[in-house]
C-alpha cells in the first residue's frame, strides 16, 4: 500500500511538472547535471529545454548536450529536413521523425508507434574519425557529437531512439542512443549507405571492431512508450 501511494504521489508530480514517463525494460538511475528527469524503475524522461543531462540505462552512460547553433552537422549532405533547412528544422524542433533529403534522395523515418516493433540485421560501422581530433559537431536532432559517447546514426529510426546492438560474432552487446542520420552511400563508398547503422567510436569499440571498422549485428530497438516524441 505504501509503495502504491509513493508512486501516486511520484505519478502526480509528473503530470504537475509535465514529465512525459518512457516505459523501458531496463533500469535507469538517475544523474542530473542540469535539468529535471524523473525516475520510476524502468522509466526516464529528459525534460523538454534541458541544456544537458547525464542518465544511465544499466551499465550504460549517456550524456545529452544541445549544441550550439552554429556548430558544423555530422552530415553536411542532408540538404532539407520536413522541407526545411537543416538548421531551422532543427531550431523548430521539426526533426524527429520528418522525412529529409540527401543528395536528392528523400528518406522517410518510421513513426514512434512503428519503431517499437523494430528489429534488424546487417553491417554496422563507426563513423566520425574526423571530429576525433576536433570539438564542434552537431548530430542531425542538434545535439552535441561525442565520437566516445554511445551513439548512433540510422537512416530511419525517429531521433532520438535507443536500441541495442549486438555482435554476431562476439555476442556483445550495446545501447546507443540514436541522434543522428546515415550512414548514406557517398562517391567514395557507394556501398556505404547499404550499412544498417553507424555506431560512434565509443560504442563500436564496446563491440570489439573499432579497429576493423565493420561488423555483422543485430539491432533492436528498446521498447518505447508514447509519449516519447516530446524529446
């Protein structure tokens, strides 16, 4: 009965502070450098506005900064974002799961609702050698690139979405949270854009193929509530 009341009495304050609950399997403990996040076992949300916040899903770390606007973006080649440009689609918070264009091509993300259901298998590669030296890139949702952080890059899962990679040779296995776009096929690899996911340095080196720079996986996406797309 008491753990019933603490949790209608959490339950109310969520609503009161418009905390929008992410139901996960997986336990998220909470550390906060800036913002409000709101914990129930199995549950985080990352308030709307916040300028940074550190959360973990098991023994997984992530850090969320929003970049600023002037920063360069991963994929300078998305040229519009739901018939935007790329910046001020970002600016309007257009971006989630709005179909863009790159190198003429439109791309079309699936919805939340579909990507709950979303599974995959196929290469995986890491991307961002050439920010590993540098500071100042901004992932296509306007966040912070941090080649060492555990993040992705998809061609359709909404931004932002976490799933869980795992080596089929290996067996290990990772989440990431997916902010950003590609991998696509470029005039120097055209068969880049057949890879399924673009894994950062930090998360392709928890998988043991950072030094190869390709691996077969199977991706999964961690069950997501609704609600969701208020990030």
């Amino acid at each position: 009965m008491r753990s019933f009341f603490t949790l209608s009495l959490f339950l109310l304050f969520a609503l009161v502070t418009g905390c929008s609950l992410i139901t996960l399997p997986y336990d998220v403990t909470k550390g906060v450098i800036n913002g409000t996040v709101c914990i129930v076992k199995g549950t985080y949300e990352l308030t709307a506005g916040t300028a940074k916040v550190l959360y973990k899903i098991g023994e997984f770390t992530y850090e969320v900064v929003r970049a600023p606007a002037d920063w360069a973006l991963t994929h300078e080649e998305i040229e519009t974002i739901d018939g935007l440009p790329v910046k001020e689609a970002i600016r309007q918070g257009r971006v989630k799961d709005s179909a863009y264009t790159v190198h003429g091509k439109t791309y079309y993300p699936m919805s939340f609702e579909a990507a709950q259901n979303y599974s995959d298998e196929g290469i995986a590669s890491w991307y961002g050698e050439e920010t590993i030296r540098k500071n100042g890139y901004m992932t296509a949702n306007g966040e912070v690139f941090n080649p060492g952080g555990l993040t992705a890059a998809h061609k359709y899962l909404p931004l932002p979405s976490h799933v869980k990679v795992t080596s089929i040779q290996n067996g290990s296995s990772v989440i990431v949270r997916v902010n950003d776009r590609g991998p696509f096929p470029c005039a120097d690899n055209p068969g880049a854009g057949d890879r399924i996911i673009d894994l950062s340095a930090g998360a392709a080196k928890k998988l043991g193929f950072y030094e190869k720079g390709t691996a077969r996986v199977t991706v999964e996406v961690v069950r997501l509530a609704k609600g969701y797309d208020s990030q």
